[in-house]
C-alpha cells in the first residue's frame, strides 16, 4: 500500500483526479442521465436505489419493455463500467493525497486505499448481475436477485464512506497545514 500512496497521492494525480471527476459530473453525467430516463420506468432504477429487496427485483425488471432491458446492459458496459473507474479513481487520489498529508498510521491508510476499490468492486458486481438478470428475463435465476441487492447495497455504503474521506481528508490536511502556517 505504500507504493499506492506514494503513486497516487502527488498533487498531479490528486488534480487529475479532481479533473476526472469535474468531466463526468457536469459533461457525461447528465448526458446520461438524460438517456436512462428515457428507458427507465418511475422508481425501477436499480443504480439510484440505496436498498431494494430481493423480491422486488423481477417486478422491476418486468416494468422495463424489452428495448428498455437492453438499453440498461448497454449502459452498463459502456458508460457505467467508466463511471466507477472514474469516480474510484477521485476517491483514491483525493483520499491518498490527504492521507499522505496527514501522515496516518499504514493501518489506516491501507483502510482508506481499500474503500475506493471496494466501492468500484461493488458497483461492477451489481452492474454484473442486474445484467445476467435483464438479458435472461424472465428467466428466474435462483440467488441472483439476492447478490444484486446486496451488491447494491454495498455499493453505496463504500462509495459514500469513499466520497466522505475524499473530502474530508484533503480538507483535514489543508486545515491541520493552515494550522501549522500560524504557528
């Protein structure tokens, strides 16, 4: 983990990170989001969902038409397979740039390297099985709506602990360097 933090925790890389993420928020974000709603039916949306049953998986599948169900495959192997990528790699550099900074215990910072990772891992899990789900519909495959929830799930608790320590450690780094200035 140490070659991880020295790699990804120079100003450049925290930049481009900050960059990476500036280009999906405000260009390709809403671009396709704009394309999701047009194929998503009111409160199927699988992604946006913090937690959703595993017994309300194929009732949402079902509200989706067919061209609907391979429009949300399509999207999952092209925008939303770099989607994670780009937002896990913001969550890396920022955390690792503010972790460095702050000179954590290598426990700790092997912690906060992992999240981001995590998170991505978790995202591609549950754009995996929402898609074996979706092109073999209706087709009932027996665990799969209960890893998809789950993977969702899961999802979302590490990409929000991921954003949180994105933020907050550069900022806690830039106070404690704020700090150390007037001293």
């Amino acid at each position: 983990m140490n070659i991880l933090l020295h790699i990804f925790s120079k100003p450049g890389m925290f930049v481009s990170g900050v960059l990476v993420m500036a280009l999906f928020l405000f260009i390709v974000l809403p671009q396709e989001s704009a394309k999701s709603a047009v194929y998503t039916p009111e409160g199927a949306s699988f992604d946006t969902s913090f937690y959703y049953s595993p017994e309300s998986v194929y009732p949402r599948i079902a509200s989706y038409s067919d061209a609907g169900r391979s429009s949300y495959i399509r999207s999952r192997w092209t925008f939303d397979l770099l989607f994670p990528l780009g937002y896990g790699f913001f969550c890396l550099t920022a955390a690792a740039f503010g972790a460095a900074r702050l000179n954590l215990r290598r426990q700790i910072v092997t912690v906060v390297l992992l999240l981001p990772f995590l998170a991505v891992f978790f995202d591609l899990g549950e754009n995996t099985v929402v898609s074996i789900l979706m092109a073999a519909y209706p087709q009932d495959i027996v665990l799969l709506p209960f890893l998809a929830s789950a993977f969702t799930l899961l999802k979302w608790v590490f990409v929000s602990i991921s954003f949180a320590l994105a933020f907050l450690l550069p900022a806690a780094a830039g106070v404690r360097k704020g700090l150390q200035r007037k001293k």
